[in-house]
C-alpha cells in the first residue's frame, strides 16, 4: 500500500483547514476504513469516494474493489492523482472526476467509501443516501453522533431522523485529530450507513422531510403548537385542521421525544387534512 506521508510529499502539497483539506495520514486507520463495507459482504464492484485528495484511501480502495471512481475538486489534486494512478486509469480500474461532488454527476456506483469535506458533508450525504447504497463516511464526531443519536437523548434532531429514514447508520469508529495532516480542530468519526427500507410509509417523501424539519425548529414547543407555528414551512392551508384530528398523546410531545414512524404518522395525516399547499 502507498504511503500517506509519501503521497503527500509527492503531491507537493500541505492540507489547508480554510480549504477543508486534511489528509487522511494514519495507515491504520486507512487500512481499516475499507473492512467496514467488506464486512457486510456489500458490492465492491465500483466503489465511489468522494474527495481523494492524495490518494492514500483511493489505493486502499483499489485492493478491494474492481473499479473505483474518485471526485476531487481540486484541481491540482485531480492531476496527481491522474498521474499517481496512470497504470490503474489505463486499466479502467479507476475514473478521477474533477470537480465539486454537489454538482458532478456521480456513476452508478455500488458502494462509497469516503473521508468527506467537512464544511459540505451535510449535503454530500443527503445526496448520496437516496441512492440506497452502502456508505461507510467519515465526519466530525458531534455530527455522528447526531446521525446515530436515539429519541429522548440531546443528539437527537433532524438529522437523526432523516438519515435513519434511508439507512440503518452506526458510528464504528472515533478518529483523533492527530490521524490527519494538518489535524482539524476536532476528533473525527466513521459513520456506516446499510441501507434500508423504513418500518413505516410515507406517501410524498419531500413532505416528510420538510415536515421534521419544521417540528425540529420548534424542538422546545409541544407538537400542537409546531404544527400551528409552522405552516410557512410545511405549506399547511389547514394547520388546525391536523392538531383537530391527531392523536393527543403525540400533539403533547416536543420533537426530540418522537419517533420516525410517529412523524410519518403525523406527515401522512397532515397530507390527508391539512390540506397542504403547493411549494
């Protein structure tokens, strides 16, 4: 396996934090990062990662998967790994994109494994969660936690129900700063993410969403009054109507207290009676 330290040093490059740029430099940590998928015996047939920068996971990958495709939107970067990586390019074994991974189009991969930038994971993930694929991704370990995080505990928000809408997730590692160049100003954390199907139903997904996202910017208000509060968001001609026929064992819980399957409940209901505007 090639050297971290080693690619960088050819690469001619140092991580730059205001840039979200810091490699991946523990080999053990990188030898690692590939077993998570490979133990659940997922598809490796083509595997994305999304943000190369040297190349040190890239090659890990390589050993595990018949193609990888790698998006790096740094320009420099993208060139060496062009270079870096000619022998496996010209093999088709490996596809370098250049450029923002928000943006590009993505192949139809059939598992990620990545160490995201930061400042975008958020969106990165959201993008690539709908596609029903294994992901093992690395975060700042607050954010993981939010991802993994139960109800009734403080983690848990928007974004744990959003993310457990589409994949079983499990924080399997922590990561200390000092596993990256330069080392960022918090641990990190590895989050696996094994697709699934969830135990409820939800006839418009967008709705859904949008719906927990509303009852979760008035976390600290009872449901009854996220649902009256919130109409701006959720597009309800008819918030009263919702609070009139839901149960009210639900309407006298805060946000963080449900479960998907009851914000599923209350979203569906919502569609049925509150009469939901376009938009």
């Amino acid at each position: 396996m090639r050297d971290p330290d080693d690619l960088i040093a050819r690469a001619g490059v140092r991580g730059d934090p205001d840039r979200d740029q810091h490699f991946l430099v523990d080999d053990r940590v990188l030898d690692r990062l590939p077993t998570y998928l490979t133990e659940l015996g997922a598809d490796t047939s083509h595997v994305l990662e999304i943000g190369g920068g040297t190349g040190a996971l890239t090659d890990r990958l390589l050993a595990i998967a018949d193609e990888v495709t790698v998006v790096e939107r740094d320009r420099e970067l993208a060139a060496f790994l062009r270079e870096e990586f000619r022998e496996e390019i010209d093999d088709e074994r490996l596809t370098v994109i250049e450029g923002d991974a928000l943006e590009v189009d993505l192949p139809d991969f059939s598992a990620s494994v990545s160490n995201l930038p930061y400042g975008v994971s958020s969106e990165i993930t959201f993008r690539l969660l709908p596609e029903k694929r294994p992901l093992v991704l690395m975060f700042q370990q607050e954010f993981a936690e939010r991802m993994v995080a139960e109800p009734g505990t403080g983690e848990y928000g928007r974004l744990s129900v959003s993310t457990q809408h589409y994949a079983a997730p499990e924080l399997v590692e922590s990561i200390p700063k000092e596993a990256f160049s330069p080392p960022p100003a918090v641990r990190s954390a590895v989050v696996r993410l094994e697709p699934r199907d969830p135990d409820y139903a939800v006839g418009d997904e967008a709705f859904f969403l949008r719906f927990v996202k509303a009852m979760f910017t008035q976390r600290r208000k009872t449901i009854r009054n996220a649902i009256r509060n919130t109409a701006h968001i959720t597009n309800l001609g008819s918030p009263d109507a919702v609070v009139e026929a839901a149960d009210d064992e639900l309407l006298q819980k805060r946000a963080d207290a449900m479960t998907p399957t009851e914000f599923a409940e209350l979203a569906t209901l919502s569609l049925e009676v509150g009469e939901p505007e376009d938009g």
